[in-house]
C-alpha cells in the first residue's frame, strides 16, 4: 500500500505479517483471516490504517495486539526509528530534528542520548531556563496562544507566565496534551 511517493512499509518487529510501518510515520494493519467465534468461519479483514492517538505527551502512539488478550500501546516515533534508522551506538531514544512531535517522518528523527537531546531542545528554544525570584533554573516549555482560526495571539515562555495574565496553568497543560480542544477561548501548544 503506498499512495505518496517514495513511501516504503515495512513490519514491525514483533508483528511480522501483522502490522506494517511506513517511513513517513503511518501504520497499517495488515489484511489477513479471522475466525468468528459464533459460527467459526473464517473472514478476510481488509488492510487498515490505524489513526494514531496523542498521548499525554505530545506524541503519537497505537495500540497494537497480538491476540485478541494482548495488546501493547507503542509510540510511533519509535517503531519507524526501528524500523527505518540504524543505530550502531545504542541509543536510547529516539529525537524529532525539528521539535514537533508529531512529525515522525524517518527524516525527522534521529537516535539519541537523553543529554543529547536535552541539548537540542534548548539550542532550538524547546525548552528554556527559568529563574523565578532566586530560584534555581528548571526546565520550562513556551507556549503558543492562538486564535481558533489558527492566527497566533502571542507565544509566552512558559506556562506560568500565562498564568500572571488570568489563564488556568493546568487548562493549557491539559489543551497542549490534547485533553481539551481550548481554555480561555484560545487554542495552545507548545512552542
């Protein structure tokens, strides 16, 4: 199955002839024979292209069974880092180049250290240090306020500061993970 160019599928490990991965981050469950528990006949189930859910994190994740009993929720970065990226040294996670979570293209990503990828996001604005009144620095992720059509009313440099101006703390932690769709009539994500 491929619709755009250069898209190239291949299984996930661990569910050879299952599930398939494509290097621009999409996840098919392969077509293949079930059998009805009522009368036990077997049916064909046609391919299918599962829509990935964003996880409390800010990333894309699917659930993916082996059985009927046994399920396994995997992060999609991930599995196309397995499945398309080489990694010789070891790596334990995998980074998104650009900062955007959800763009798991195989050229977006990148293995990597914890520490590396802590160096990424503050070279690129991801995260920044806050100092508050003397207190010790602590990662901070900015913000971005928009408009519903899209338009953005200002990017703060951490959820906090978004707070001084009326807005619930909690509410646009919970609007960036997906939880809600707005708080304060506003659209938020992370920067």
């Amino acid at each position: 199955m491929s619709n755009a160019t250069n898209e190239m599928w291949k299984d996930i490990d661990g569910y050879e002839g299952l599930y398939r991965i494509s290097n621009f981050g999409r996840v098919l469950s392969v077509g293949k024979l079930y059998r009805n528990c009522l009368n036990n006949k077997l049916y064909p189930r046609r391919e299918k292209l599962l829509k990935p859910k964003l996880n409390a994190d800010g990333y894309y994740s699917v659930c993916l069974y082996k059985s009927k009993n046994i399920k396994k929720i995997s992060l999609v970065h991930r599995l196309v880092a397995c499945a398309f990226l080489a990694n010789h040294e070891n790596k334990p996670t995998v980074n998104h180049k650009d900062g955007c979570k959800t763009n798991n293209s195989a050229c977006n990503l990148e293995w990597a250290t914890k520490s590396e990828q802590t160096i990424h996001a503050y070279k690129n604005n991801l995260l920044i240090p806050y100092n508050r009144n003397g207190a010790s620095n602590s990662a901070a992720r900015r913000v971005v306020q928009k408009r519903k059509d899209g338009t953005i009313v200002k990017v703060w440099n951490c959820i906090k500061d978004a707070k001084n101006a009326g807005f619930l703390p909690t509410r646009i932690s919970d609007v960036c993970r997906g939880k809600y769709k707005q708080h304060g009539g506003f659209n938020w994500e992370y920067a």
